[in-house]
C-alpha cells in the first residue's frame, strides 16, 4: 500500500521560507512524476509544482522564481523549496504520485495522481 507523509509545514513570516518534504512507501518511487498541490480554506486544491522521473520541472505561474521542486529516489522523497513567501501562498499543502510510470508531461490536473499525502499547513503572516 502506497504512503505519502508530509512534513515541513509552519507558521512563517511574509518573505520567509519554508521546505516541505514527501516521503513515500509501498511502491516503487522512481519511475513516478510527484506533485504538490495546495487548497486555501473555501478554495479548490491547486496545482502548484511537479517533477517528472527524468526531473523535468512545471511551475503554475505564481510560484515561478519563489518555489523550487526536486527529488531524491534514492530517499523516495519529493521536496518543496518555498521562498519569499507570500500571505496569498497560505494553505494545506499536498503531495501526490502520478497514476503512470515513465511520464514526462507537465500534469496540473488533481486526476492525474493516484496517491495523495494528509497535507501540511504552511501558514503566512503580513
């Protein structure tokens, strides 16, 4: 059975910085693009980074320049590098496992993962 825990969640001041990580279990890592997803109270889960089994990265436009996604499959774990925060970036935030191995297209849709995380909840003071 496949986990994803999330970790690395807080409260930080506008212009901090935070790290998430994902670490998974019961399932190959590798072959699999990993995304981070986000939903702010009264809002719809948002695509906000994902990263291919080549490495390949997407960013949605407004973490671009501030947001870093990478992984480790030797660790089976996927990072967010989250800088100059922002009070807009507040919300749980959530990894997920792509439904298919070997795919390098840029999935932004919820329905392309198969497993998700519990979330963490990054919180963004002004």
């Amino acid at each position: 059975q496949v986990q994803l825990v999330e970790s690395g969640g807080g409260l930080v001041q506008a212009g901090g910085s935070l790290r998430l990580s994902c670490a998974a279990s019961g399932r190959t890592f590798s072959p699999y693009a990993m995304g981070w997803f986000r939903q702010a109270p009264g809002k719809e889960r948002e695509f906000v980074a994902t990263i291919s089994w080549k490495g390949n990265t997407y960013y949605t436009d407004s973490v671009k320049g501030r947001f870093t996604i990478s992984r480790d499959d030797a660790k089976k774990t996927v990072y967010l590098q989250m800088n100059s925060l922002e009070p807009e970036d507040t919300a749980v935030y959530y990894c997920a496992m792509d439904r298919r191995p070997f795919s390098d297209l840029p999935n932004r849709a919820p329905s392309e993962y198969e497993y998700w995380g519990q979330g963490t909840q990054v919180t963004v003071s002004s």
